[in-house]
C-alpha cells in the first residue's frame, strides 16, 4: 500500500492536479482543499471522505480530502471534533480491517497546533485505536528544529514512532517565508503495535531550490507531500 499525503496550499489548481495524477498511490490525503475540488477529484476513486469544521470560524471552505482505490475508509465511532483536525478513520482490505488513519492538519484554536495529537493521544474516546495498529500523518503546523523539539519529544513520548529514518527525521517539509525558512511540520507516526504488524518506509518530496520565494515545492506549495509504504510483515 503506498499512501501520499500532501497540504496542497490554498486548495487544487491544474499544475497541483496534473502533480497528483503523475504520483500513484493506493491513499491520497490532500489538506487544505475546498469541498468543490473534492467533488471534483473524487470520481477517480473508489472511495472517498471529506472533512471541514466551523467551530471556531465563521466560515470554513477548506478541508481535508481522503481517497482510495481498493481500501474502503470508514469514520470511526468515536470522533472527538474539538482536536482539530486529528480525524480518526478506519481502513479496510475487502471487509478485514488493517488499520486505523488519523489524518492530520492541526489548528490554533481551541488547542495549539500539534497539542491537538498530543491531548487525542491521552483522550478516552480515541484509547482503543491508540493502543492498536494506527497510523497519525499529516501536516502537524509545529516547526520543528533542533533547538526547538519539545512537542516533537513529547509525541515520541506517547508512545509514537517517527516512520521518517533516523537521518531525515528532520528533514524540512514547510518554508513559510520569502527568505526561504525551512523546517520539519509534516510526518508520519504510527504506533508500537502498527510498527510490529507492518514494514512501513516514509520519503519527503524534495523543495525545489531553484524557485524563491514561499511556494517552494516545484512551485506548487509551500509544503513536500510525504510518501510512505506500508506492507504486512
């Protein structure tokens, strides 16, 4: 199963779809896109899910979009909403459940950015898809440098493993300046019991250094897409 999870930045346009349609995968996480490229991307799946909140805005036209070819995604029973956007979903092979996917795109309010991972890692509602095969990706909005690894080091502390390798557990995947700012704000983490059941390898999508400026990614956004392959051991 190969899984592609990409902020987008200010939703799809025809460069950002034709980058999506040369990268194949399996499950393809999008953030930061408008229901309307929702509807428009997903008559090339077999299934599909959408999340957007209005709870702590006025008026919310961007979210998350979930695609997948053959695995069927599921919202899990217990969704608690208030950790935005830490959404619980389950995977399913056929009708044998593989894994629970919590994507991630993490706010400011009503708790900081990659807080939200952490307080839904302690929650009631999501103790039983912690304790089992789960896998957190997504943009989790905390830059994280060396000097500068506390919540990074609290989220290992729950019990998450960095799927990214040693040497590119740092690697930058958001620049958010013109003077070309790069830190680490996108990964992939599973738990003890999914790095025990599956082999899973993550790569980070190059910046493209050529081109100056806030969109740094070929041009296209100012985040690298994470790739990350699962298979069963």
């Amino acid at each position: 199963m190969k899984i592609i999870c990409w902020n987008v930045h200010y939703d799809v346009n025809d460069k950002k779809y034709t980058h999506i349609m040369e990268n194949e995968c399996d499950i393809l996480i999008l953030l930061e896109v408008t229901y309307k490229s929702y509807e428009f991307l997903k008559s090339n799946w077999d299934y599909s899910v959408w999340y957007n909140d209005t709870l702590y805005e006025s008026k919310s036209d961007y979210g998350v979009a979930i695609f997948s070819k053959k695995y069927k995604l599921d919202f899990t029973e217990n969704f608690n909403r208030n950790f935005r956007y830490v959404i619980p979903l389950k995977v399913f092979a056929e009708n044998e459940f593989l894994f629970y996917l919590f994507s991630v795109w993490t706010k400011p309010i009503p708790i900081n950015y990659s807080v939200n991972v952490i307080k839904a890692l302690e929650c009631l509602e999501y103790k039983e898809y912690v304790s089992d095969k789960a896998l957190f990706i997504g943009d989790f909005n905390t830059p994280t440098k060396e000097d500068k690894r506390k919540e990074y080091d609290e989220l290992i502390s729950k019990g998450l493993i960095d799927c990214a390798k040693t040497e590119d557990v740092l690697k930058p995947t958001y620049s958010h300046s013109e003077d070309v700012n790069y830190f680490t704000a996108d990964y992939c983490f599973a738990t003890e019991k999914m790095k025990v059941s599956f082999k899973i390898s993550e790569n980070i999508g190059e910046f493209d250094d050529c081109i100056k400026g806030k969109d740094k990614y070929h041009g296209l956004s100012d985040h690298c897409p994470i790739f990350v392959e699962i298979e069963k051991k």
